[in-house]
C-alpha cells in the first residue's frame, strides 16, 4: 500500500498569497540562479552526507555552474540528544562549510544550509521555485518529499533526482533514478537533471502527477480499510466458534432425534492439546474410555482422523473398534478390519536411476529437513516422485 498524499493542497498552496510572499523573499535571496533542493531530517538514513560530496565533486567537475546555482538543503532536527546524531550534525555542518569556502566567493555561496523546521507556506515556496528536488536516501520506506515536488510543479519544468532505495521510485519512474551510494552515478544524475530540456521536463512531471491523482492519499485509506475489512471478514470465517449453551443443547436434540450419527474426530488438537513435541501428544485414559462408549451407542460411526503414523493410531487406540484414518488420508482402517487399506502408496517402487531422482535424494541427504519419516531410499525416491514434475538437469 504505497501510501498516498493530498496533491490538491499543493496546488492550491502555490497561488497563495502567503506562498507568493516567501517566493519572493526567496527570489530576492538567490536572484536568477538555478536552485537545487532538497529537504529531509537529519538522519543517517537519509544520505545526505553522500548528498553533498556528490554536489561537491560536481562542482568540481562542472565550473561552469559556479555562481549560476544554488543547493538549498533543509534538515529538520531529528533526535538531537542521541550522540550519533549530533556527530551527524557535526560531519554536515564541516561538509557544508568546506564546500562553500572551497568554491563560494564574497557574492556567492553555493549551499544555502537550514538546519531547522520550516512552515508549509515556506515549504510550498522552495518547491515552487526548485528547478531539481534531490531526494535521496540510503533507504526509506516511501518518502513523500518526493510527491509533495511533483504535486508542486505540475504545469511547468522541474526534474526530480530520486533514490532507487525511497519506496517512491517504484511510482515515480519518470525521476532521475540514483543509487546514491555511487558517487559518479550522482553526480551525472545531477548534470542530467541541469540541463534536461523543459519538454522533457514538463512531460515527466506530468506523468507523474497523473498517477499521484489517480493514487492519492483518500484512495490509499480506502483501499487500506478495505483490505482490513476483508481480513477481519476472512478471521470471522475461519474462527472456531465456541458453542454456547443454547447451541450445545440443540446439538445434543440434533444428535439424540436423529437415525444415524457420523462423528468425524480429529487427533492433535481436539482430542489432545497440542504440544511442543508431537511425542508427548499421548491420550488420557478418559478419552479412550469416551470414544470406547460412543462407539457402543447403536447406528453410530466414529472415525478419527490424524496424520499420525499407523502404528502411533494402533499403539493408543488398537483395542476400539472404530474407523481410523492416519497419515492424512493415506491409510484407512475399517470397523471389524484388522488390515489397513492403502489409498496412496508411497513406498511404490520407482526407478531411482533417473538422473533427476539421483539429483533430488543427494537435495534430501545434504538439506537441514529432518528425515525421520523418509527411512529408506526407496521411501525418499517416492517422496522425490510427488515433488518433481519434470527432469532436473
């Protein structure tokens, strides 16, 4: 569930009057030079110290944009009395500071750093104005900076630089997708994103507006609440209803007026509890006596069902004469029978020279499954056989 954002208030914000005043203050500010932004807390999740080496090795590379362009970065304080995080602080503070003295002049600086909250009507502003958004985070879970930008620049140029490890590039595939990890990878995302054309540009954003439309943040609710719905409607269905003393005294009216009664019982679980090693599952003496005197009861079938093997059914309940079924459903012991039918042979002879089933029984011997129940080879070549639909090479 991709969550959602309100990308109406967005476009509403930027004909504001109070967004027109901070983009002017802003314009002001930086003049007519290129603005790249970028805003996230200050958190070591997000990258921001690859960020600005990439930013610092592309000035480097390109001179051309000296004093044509600036980087506003916005971090939000995020768990400041936590020591990795004031290092954090440290380290972006230095960075910031060594790129401005290494290429800023008395006119010019090229990181315009905030480290504070800013109010959305700044906020709606920086995006208006942006000409390249970077978001990118060594790993996110969706991060909606990058849709609250498009949401902002529907209608004109703009390019979004976007982290291939943000949950958002899996929407918004028409960005400059980024493993900010790679240093050369950023930058030439960056140079991409400078001087990609403004067709280009509009065409891109407006593809992605149209899916931020069509999956917003209304529609991402529904589809949550439905899907819960569907769940707790699914629990419903499925959950063991216990019986009231209403329903227990029509069941036993049911069972006392009718001609003949099929009682179908399971093993571990209702007979028994269900226990940490299937060994210890053994049953009390009341419930043998139990099933011992509904047996007796005249036009009454018991059957017991289990996945148990023959001779654990035989061991515990061999002196009742009631239908067993064991080894989920691949044996069936009659009422007065004392040999059990086969319903599907496992220990069928097969040839095990087949490459295939060499192949699987070596899969068998070297895995971690337990093999208790697979004794011989031919049992393991018959196992093999069920699972295998078609030659192994």
């Amino acid at each position: 569930f991709p969550i959602g954002i309100n990308p109406q208030k967005f476009r509403k914000a930027l004909k504001s009057p109070e967004v027109e005043r901070e983009l002017l203050k802003l314009k002001r500010r930086v003049g007519d030079k290129k603005i790249i932004f970028s805003l996230s807390r200050l958190d070591y999740t997000k990258g921001i110290v690859e960020e600005l080496e990439a930013f610092e090795q592309f000035l480097s590379r390109n001179p051309q944009w000296l004093e044509k362009i600036v980087y506003i970065l916005v971090c939000t304080p995020s768990r400041s009395k936590v020591s990795q995080y004031r290092l954090l602080e440290r380290q972006v503070d230095e960075l910031v500071g060594r790129i401005n003295g290494k290429f800023g002049s008395p006119t010019w600086m090229p990181i315009l750093y905030l480290h504070q909250y800013i109010p959305f009507n700044m906020l709606a502003a920086f995006y208006r104005a942006a000409d390249v958004a970077v978001v990118a985070p060594l790993r996110d879970g969706m991060n909606l900076v990058a849709k609250e930008f498009v949401a902002s620049k529907v209608g004109g140029g703009g390019v979004l630089v976007l982290s291939e490890f943000a949950g958002a590039s899996k929407e918004l595939g028409e960005a400059v997708i980024v493993n900010p990890n790679n240093r050369e990878e950023f930058v030439e995302a960056l140079e991409k994103a400078l001087t990609l054309p403004v067709e280009e540009q509009s065409a891109r954003i407006q593809a992605m507006w149209e899916r931020l439309q069509q999956y917003d943040v209304a529609r991402w609710a529904e589809d949550f609440l439905e899907k819960l719905s569907e769940a707790k409607q699914a629990q419903e269905e499925f959950k063991t209803r216990r019986l009231d003393l209403e329903a227990e005294k029509r069941l036993l009216a049911d069972y006392l007026g009718s001609r003949r009664r099929l009682l179908l019982l399971d093993y571990d679980g209702t007979l028994v509890p269900i226990v940490s090693k299937p060994d210890l599952a053994v049953p009390q003496e009341e419930v043998k006596y139990m099933l011992k005197k509904l047996a007796s009861l005249p036009n009454t079938d018991i059957v017991l069902i289990s996945g148990r093997k023959k001779e654990d059914i035989e061991k515990w309940f061999g002196d009742l004469d009631i239908n067993f079924v064991a080894e989920h459903g691949s044996l069936i012991k009659k009422t007065g029978n004392k040999e059990w039918e086969v319903m599907a042979n496992l220990s069928e002879e097969i040839n095990i020279s087949f490459p295939w089933v060499v192949h699987v029984l070596n899969l068998f011997k070297s895995s971690p499954i337990s093999l208790t129940q697979l004794e011989t080879e031919s049992e393991m070549a018959a196992t093999a056989k069920l699972l295998i639909f078609a030659p192994v090479k």
